[in-house]
C-alpha cells in the first residue's frame, strides 16, 4: 500500500495534522527499521509535509503582517 493510499491528501492538513504527521515520519525514518523502498516513500511523504507546513507558517507569517500594518495606519477618512 502506498503512502497516499493510507495517508490523507496533505493539501487538506492542518498545520497540526501535517505537523504531527511529520514528527512520526522522521521518527519512523531514525528508527531504520524500513526498506529502501518504504524510506524513500516516507522521505517524499516527509518533504510533502514540510512544505505544508512551512505554507501554512508562511500564511501565519502575512496574515500577522497585514494586521500589524492596519493598527500602525491610522484611518483618517480626512
């Protein structure tokens, strides 16, 4: 079975869930105990959820951005 059949869409993750995810598939990969095969499908599995989270820390990032710039300009409907 491949990654993706027994592993949501990581599009769909929260960056809890990817997060999560991600600490079992490095722990899984430092146990050693996989085939070359199952390393390299957890790898790609691992990069996948790094990117996810890194978006998700990316939007966090701009969203806190755009909030401090909109309490630093004052509205001045003058």
């Amino acid at each position: 079975m491949s990654a993706e059949a027994k592993h949501p869409d990581v599009a769909q993750l929260s960056y809890e869930q990817a997060r999560e995810e991600l600490v079992a598939v490095v722990a899984q990969l430092e146990a050693g105990a996989a085939t070359l095969e199952q390393s390299l499908g957890l790898w790609e599995r691992g990069e996948a959820l790094a990117a996810r989270c890194e978006a998700w820390l990316q939007g966090a990032s701009q969203r806190l951005d755009a909030a401090r710039g909109q309490q630093e300009s004052p509205d001045s409907g003058e």
